[in-house]
C-alpha cells in the first residue's frame, strides 16, 4: 500500500461520528445540521430538464476536454463575471467534476516528489483537501499564519524565506471555507509577487464566489486580479464550481481556468486519469453557466436567511457576517470548541463542526480551536430554529 495513506489525518465529519458516538439527542428535538456545507436549496428545474433532455449521451464516451459549448459557456461566464477581455475556450479552460476532484488532482499534476524538501503551502484553517493532496503527491504541507483579526486571512509576509524556496504550490481559497474572507487586491498583489520572485504556482479555489451579499460587491477573482495589475495568467489556475452557485451538488460539475501551459499539462494528466465529465452532465452544465437569474435569486434566499439567524445568534456569540460565503464562523464559550459541539448536540441536537477539526496545530497554536463553523445551508425555518436553540444552549454555560 502506499505509505502516505498511514500519512493522512481522518477527516473532519469522522472525527464529529466519534465525538457524537453514543449520545442521543432529546426525543422533542428534532436534529438540525449545521454541520456540512452541502446546498440545500432547489436546483432550478431548467438544469434539471437539460439533463434530462440529453439522456441519449449516456451511449457515449465523453471526451476528457469537454464539448466545445461547455467550454465557450465556462469562458463566456468567465469573461462577464470577471471584466476578463478574452479566455480562450480552447487553451484556458477545461471542466471538471467539481473543484474538490480537481483540487486534488491538479496537486499531483503540479508536484514533483523527487525534489527534496517539496512544499504545498495551504490557509489554517482550510478545506482538508488541501493537506491530503499534497501528502499523496509527495509534500509537505505548510499551514500559513493567519490573521485573526482579518477574519483568519493568511499572513503570507510571515512565511519565511526558507519555506518560500522549496514551494511548488500555494492553495489559497476565496471566499474562504470556513471564515468566509475574500482575498483584496493587496492580497494578490503580495502573492503575484511571490510566485514571481521564487516560481511556485498558485491555485485559486474560488467554489464559493456566487454567495455573497451585496449584488454590486461580488468578491475579487484571481484572473480578475491579474487583469487589474497587468498581468497575464502565468502559474495561476482557478477552481470553479456549480455545486454552491447553481445548487447541484450531486452534478459534480466544475471548471479550472488560467495558465494555457498548465492547463494543457493537466488535461494530459486527466486524459490518464479518466475523469471525463457526462455528456449530460455537460448540456446540463452549459444551461447553468449561461444564466444569472437563478444565482441572483440563491444569493437573495441567503441574504434573507443571513439577515434572519445574524441577530438571533448575537444574543449569545460574538458574531459577524462573512465577507462572502454560506458560513459563520463563531467563537464560542467553554473549555473547548469540542465539547461545545458535543454538549449542543446532546442537549439540543444541533451539528455544528468544530473549528479545531478543521486546522492544524496542537493545542492554543491550533487558530480554530475555540471555534466553530455553522452552515446555514438548509432552508430558512430550520436554521432560525437551530440559532434560537443555540442560544438557549449558550445561556446553559
């Protein structure tokens, strides 16, 4: 077997199966995740009919770069949601079956293991796929310093030199999962110059960048911020998704943009690899990519949702909203963000997931640890009832 799977921590929802092992919620509490971040709302039923309208592809193999109307959709979208002047459909864009997969994968294409002292350099705390892909291929994560303060955007002036010269990657994600902060122009500015001074690449998970709360403020893209300082897409790739912006979770549709040189490394690596998306998929895929109307009106169900738990989880937690994103990410009373989750699913059957599973570091060098992440992605009934129950819990301490 390969001797890094023994490498790999267990992942978060395991650790919460563990925490919550034995314990039975009250029987007049009915259970209210907030726990993963999976949409919840409606996928809009004209994805749903171009899937179904394009059954018939299923009898054949799909090609690994996708349908030439996939790709002119994904760099048209691209182009309107980015103030872009040209993505080339051809050379600067190849689907995906969701950012998660190619997160992944892009970490094996991009990492060479046999130069020593290999790094992928990923925020703390951050989305677990992260770590385990540069294990797997052969790194050595490093979690950036972080910035409570900003919301835990990372502090990359604080990485040294040293760490600097053996990155091949750096992973950063805006919005972030799980505080929800997006990256200013500053911020890409510090990082273009980095990649530029010792030659990593960067990969840019942007799959929350549709949830956001102010229609006339949508969060800076990497190419975008490329383009506003001169830039070209040289070591910059992207991650696009469906999964929150058109709630299709189960699609697995997605999209990497950016770099032509890596993107035709990595659809080599992907011709092997055989993750080649439906064809149904993709007709279904093209219909959300081409409209706006459906992701305004998800945007809105969330500014609603947002506007209605905010105030109720005040009461008890120093809160505030997130500058994008489906998340709040709380600092909570207590000896530990643990048995915080643990007693509230006790006593109020309410899933929250603790800030600690999802960063590293022991003890208080850990930046999730007091923490924890609520995801307010079901309806809004529920979630205002799980944050009435919340407090209630809180006033318990």
């Amino acid at each position: 077997m390969n001797p890094r799977l023994d490498l790999l921590q267990s992942y978060p929802f395991e650790k919460l199966r563990l925490l919550f092992a034995g314990i039975t919620p009250p029987a007049a509490k009915k259970p209210i995740s907030l726990g993963i971040g999976e949409p919840q709302h409606a996928t809009p039923e004209f994805i749903k009919q171009a899937l179904t309208a394009n059954l018939a592809g299923l009898s054949a193999y799909p090609a690994t770069a996708g349908t030439e109307a996939l790709k002119q959709a994904m760099a048209a979208w691209l182009m309107r949601r980015y103030q872009l002047p040209r993505v080339d459909p051809a050379t600067e864009v190849l689907p995906v079956n969701g950012s998660r997969e190619a997160l992944f994968a892009l970490t094996q294409t991009i990492v060479n293991p046999s130069k020593p002292g290999s790094t992928v350099v990923c925020p703390n705390p951050f989305y677990q796929i992260y770590e385990g892909a540069a294990i797997l291929a052969g790194a050595t994560p490093y979690y950036a310093p972080t910035v409570p303060a900003r919301n835990f955007a990372c502090d990359f002036s604080a990485i040294p030199d040293s760490v600097w010269k053996t990155t091949q990657l750096l992973i950063v994600c805006s919005p972030g999962n799980p505080t929800g902060a997006v990256m200013t122009l500053e911020d890409w500015k510090e990082v273009f110059a980095l990649s530029d001074k010792y030659g990593f690449i960067i990969g840019s998970d942007e799959c929350y960048s549709e949830i956001y709360f102010d229609e006339d403020k949508p969060p800076l893209g990497g190419l975008q911020a490329a383009q506003m300082l001169g830039r070209g897409f040289e070591r910059l790739v992207m991650f696009s998704s469906l999964s929150k912006r058109s709630n299709v979770p189960g699609m697995r549709s997605g999209f990497v943009a950016g770099d032509a040189a890596i993107i035709k490394k990595f659809l080599l690596y992907r011709t092997y690899h055989g993750s080649a998306m439906a064809l149904p998929v993709q007709a279904a895929s093209v219909a959300a990519w081409n409209d706006e109307a459906h992701v305004r009106e998800n945007r809105r169900l969330y500014v609603e949702k947002f506007a209605a738990v905010m105030p109720i989880l005040k009461q008890a937690l120093d809160v505030r909203l997130p500058d994008a994103a489906f998340y709040v990410w709380a600092p909570v009373p207590g000896p530990s963000d643990t048995e915080f989750a643990q007693r509230l699913y006790a006593e109020q059957g309410v899933t929250v997931l603790p800030g600690s599973y999802l960063a590293r570091g022991e003890g208080a060098e850990n930046p999730g640890r007091g923490y924890v992440r609520m995801a307010l992605v079901a309806e809004p009934a529920p979630c205002i009832e799980a944050a009435q129950r919340i407090v209630e819990f809180c006033r318990t301490l």
